[in-house]
C-alpha cells in the first residue's frame, strides 16, 4: 500500500535523526493513516505516545515526510489501537504478532461470559471490591450513584493508574443496578475503543442511526478508558452528543480515565467542562492493609488457603497494579492443582517473575544511560554537578530507579550522581514514591523508562 511505503521511507530518515531507544519506545508501533490535501495523519498507541511525539518529533516527522513528497504541510497526531503490523518494522513484527494472537484467545475465552445485551462481565461485582482508604472515595460515589440513578452524581468519573480496580468498580456498579432494578434499568458497558469503532463504522457504513439507538437509548451509560476518546474529531463530537442526549433525559453516565478530565490534552473543553461539572473521584494505590485484604478475598473466592506468611508476602511485593495479583494467583493455584507443596520459595519466584524485574543483568550505568535516553540529556548531566533546572527531574528519577530496581544504598546513588550527599537520595526517592500516588503523568514516564532499561 502506498501509505506503508511512504511511512517506512519516512520512518527510515527519521531512525538515524533520533536515539535508538526512542526510535523504538516512540516511533515503532506508529502507522500512517491517512493523507489528504497535504496533511498526514500518524497513528501512535496510545494517548501518551501521541502527546510524546507531537511535543518532541511533529518536527522531525514534518521534514521527514516533506523531503519525500513537498506538498506535505502539515501532520497530525491520533490515538490508533489497531494492530500496527503494517507499519512497524520487520524485526519487532513477529514478536508482536505472537503476543497478539494469545492476548486474542484470552479474550474470546473472557468473552464468553460477557452479557451480549449490556457488555458487563458478571465476574465484576461491588460485593467483592473491597474497600480502603485509596478507593474509599470511588466506591461512595458508586453506591450513591446506584441509589439515585442520573440524579446525584452525573456524570460519575472515576481515575486512577492500572491495575487500580477501576473497570471492576464501574462494572460492579452496572451489574448492581441490574440486580437491584430488576433488568428495568437499561444498562450499556462500553471500551472507549468500542465505541470509537462503532462510530468509525457508523459513519462509514452509513448507519449513524443505528449507532445513536445503540447508545442514547440507554438509561445507564458506562465508559471505560476515555482518554482514548480524547483527539479523534469524529468520536468525540459523536460522544459529546450522546453524553448531552443522555445528560438531558437524567440518563446516567459513567466515565473511566486513567488520569483527570484537565490531564486529557486532546479532550475539547466543553467536554472536558461537562466531565468536570460532575462528580470526580480518584483510585489511588492501594496500602498494605488493601492489598492483604484484597488477596484474601481472591483466595476465598476461589477456595485457596494459603499460609499467612505467604499471603503477608505477596502483599508486600505486589505493590502498583493489582493485576499482578491476579497473575500470581492464577499461578499459584496452577501449582496447586499440579499438587505440589506451595513453598515461600517457589512464590518468591513466582512474584519476582511477575513483577518482571530482571535486575540480575542490569547495572547501574544502564539506568542512568536509559534515563538520559528518555530525556534526550548526556549521561554525563546526570552524573555531574549540573545544576540546571532542566536536569533535576531527570536526576531525580535515575536516583528513584537505583535504589526501585536495583537497590543501590542511598550513600552509593548520591555518589554516583555528582558526588551529592546521601540525604539528596534519600529525599529523590521519597518524595518520587509519594509523588508516583498522584501524578500520573510521571508515573508514565517511569513506566516508559522502566520499558527502555528491561529492553536494552
Ligand atoms: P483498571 O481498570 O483500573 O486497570 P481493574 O479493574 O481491571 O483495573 O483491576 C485489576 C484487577 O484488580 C482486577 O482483577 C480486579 O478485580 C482487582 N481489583 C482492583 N481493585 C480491587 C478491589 N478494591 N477489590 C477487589 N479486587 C480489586
Ligand atoms: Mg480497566
């Protein structure tokens, strides 16, 4: 197709302009989507990917993709979750594919539950999402949303990093009010990357129609992940328009994000202002106690004991995204079923290989390396006395990944780093793990760089 080919040639100019590790983080699953009157659309994976590329290659890219036709004026960014085959490059094809191809079975098996009629998954109930400080907020909201459907909070956000239970709270919550209304509550679950299909579909297909009596029909209207909505044209004028149907009629609305409606850069205001006129409540990272309580659950819903210094363990361990949880368990009850003892030792290997950190292999200058990287600096800002403003959040987070990865002593990190004392360490990595609760938009960066160290 002609559009692969021009975005490879591109892709391959732009390669030698840019560092190998953001080459690959940024640019690799991009594809070329679109081009019309001078002006091409690139498809990134996700929203973070996007605003990346936008604020750091738009430039770049221009060029590129000028030097190879010169009536190219302008390029633009969108969030694209197809499968990016076509325009990835060779070596990282196969990979993909494989994953692609589990991830897909999983899925049709998880599918089979799903209720066709509302898309809820019946194995998300409020009875088993258990209750702490960090979602204590959320789950209020949510069952004060049950009892006065479209009146109290609307519309209801919930956001908070992955792993956090949002899909299970705003699923509980649609299956609840089935339950409690007796199926007289019409009820729609949807991913945001579903609804932007059928919108996609609808226009194509002429049968925007059929798409408007899909969803401003519904008395309860949930939508999970919307910062994907965020960006594309279409989509977001047909869901502002949904959402003011419903918003109208007293329909309910139930939204999921992974960070706050003023973080979604792509978002229109007067979106994001009728996000914000409702009720906005965050997931934050559960505490031990949360955690314990939420294995415990898990264990006795699928009829596992567990002895408490095991249970205590993995609690300890599985800190950010609970469903490492789940992967641990699944495994765990795996071992069980093939009847062998389940020892300390053999979860300890089981939660180190989920938590997938491979720190045997890696060094020290590694991280500092896959840090400059990311923030296109020298590594030798980060080692040096530099001062400057533009090096201290990037120092600090080397400082932050030292000691979370590899667990270098604070005296060792501060000498590392331009020789500082080890009280600078100390508070680098304090007030980054404190910092990591709230702020979503580090936490992606340490997630993006996390991707560059376990790659190299
Ligand atoms: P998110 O949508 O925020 O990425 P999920 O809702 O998919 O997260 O939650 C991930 C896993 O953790 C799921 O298996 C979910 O059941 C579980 N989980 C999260 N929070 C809770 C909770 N408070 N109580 C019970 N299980 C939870
Ligand atoms: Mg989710």
């Amino acid at each position: 197709m002609e559009f692969e080919q021009l975005w490879q040639n591109a892709l391959s100019e732009i390669e030698v302009q840019i560092s190998k590790p953001n080459f690959a983080t940024w640019l690799k699953s991009s594809r070329l989507l679109d081009k019309q009157d001078g002006v091409v659309l690139v498809g990134l994976p996700n929203t973070f990917a996007k605003e990346w590329v936008e604020n750091k290659y738009q430039k770049i890219i221009l060029n590129a993709l000028r030097n190879l036709d010169q009536s190219t004026k302008k390029v633009q960014f969108t969030v694209h979750h197809g499968n990016g085959a076509a325009a990835t490059l060779a070596p990282s094809r196969r990979s993909r594919k494989v994953n692609e191809d589990d991830f897909k079975k999983q899925l049709a098996f998880e599918e089979l539950k799903i209720d066709p009629e509302t898309n809820l998954n019946p194995r998300y109930r409020l009875s088993s999402f258990v209750v702490g400080k960090t979602n204590e907020l959320a789950y209020a909201a949510a069952s004060a949303v049950i009892e006065e459907i479209g009146r109290k909070y609307n519309p209801l956000f919930i956001y908070g990093g992955t792993g956090l239970g949002k899909t299970h709270l705003i699923q509980g919550i649609g299956n609840e009010i089935k339950v409690r209304y007796n199926d007289k509550v019409r009820v729609k679950y949807v991913s945001s990357e579903k609804f932007t299909n059928d919108v996609v579909y609808g226009i194509r297909n002429k049968r925007m129609e059929d798409m408007k009596d899909k969803y401003r029909t519904v008395d309860v209207l949930i939508i999970d992940d919307v910062q994907f909505i965020g960006g594309k044209t279409s989509t977001e004028e047909e869901f502002f328009h949904t959402f003011n149907a419903l918003y109208e009629n007293n329909k309910q609305i139930i939204i999921s994000s992974d960070r706050p409606p003023k973080f979604i850069p792509t978002l229109e205001d007067r979106l994001r202002s009728r996000f914000e006129g409702g009720m906005i409540a965050d997931i934050a990272y559960p505490d031990y106690e949360l955690r314990l309580a939420i294995l415990k659950t898990k264990l006795q819903e699928r009829g596992v004991a567990l002895p408490e210094n095991i249970v205590e363990f993995i609690a300890n361990k599985i800190q950010k995204n609970l469903r490492e949880l789940e992967g641990v368990l699944n495994r765990i009850l795996f071992y069980q079923y093939a009847k062998r003892d389940i020892t300390l030792k053999m979860v300890e290997e089981i939660v180190g290989e989920t938590l997938q950190q491979p720190t045997k292999n890696i060094n020290p200058n590694q991280v500092i390396k896959s840090v400059a990287d990311y923030f296109e600096v020298s590594p030798n800002d980060l080692t040096g006395r530099c001062r400057q403003k533009s090096i201290v959040e990037p120092r600090q987070i080397t400082m932050y990944l030292l000691r979370d990865i590899l667990g270098l002593s604070y005296p060792d990190i501060g000498q590392k780093l331009g020789k500082r004392d080890h009280t600078t360490a100390i508070y680098a990595y304090s007030k980054l793990s404190e910092e990591m609760n709230k702020n979503q938009d580090l936490n992606q960066k340490i997630i993006a760089i996390k991707d560059l160290i376990y790659k190299e």
